[in-house]
C-alpha cells in the first residue's frame, strides 16, 4: 500500500520535475497526467 497518496506527493513532485528537468519542455501540467497514471498503477499493484 503507498505511504502516499498522488494528491500528498504532488507538490514534491512537481517540485522535482521542475528543478530536475534539464533540456526538455515537457512543463508540470503535462507531465502531471503521466505521473498519476503511473501513479495509479503502481498502487493497484499493491493492492492486489
């Protein structure tokens, strides 16, 4: 089971994205979805 939920983790996250990044122009909004998609497959995992 996560520790976190995608709603707690987000700021870190976001936070993350945007000071590790380098090159790439992929912003937070965008990358967001993918992020909790994973996210969520992740947890499903765990919960089986």
């Amino acid at each position: 089971m996560a520790l976190k939920s995608f709603d707690e983790a987000e700021p870190t996250l976001q936070q993350e994205w945007e000071t590790g990044k380098t090159e790439s122009d992929l912003r937070w909004e965008r990358a967001r979805h993918a992020s909790r998609d994973a996210w969520d497959r992740i947890e499903r995992r765990e919960n089986r």
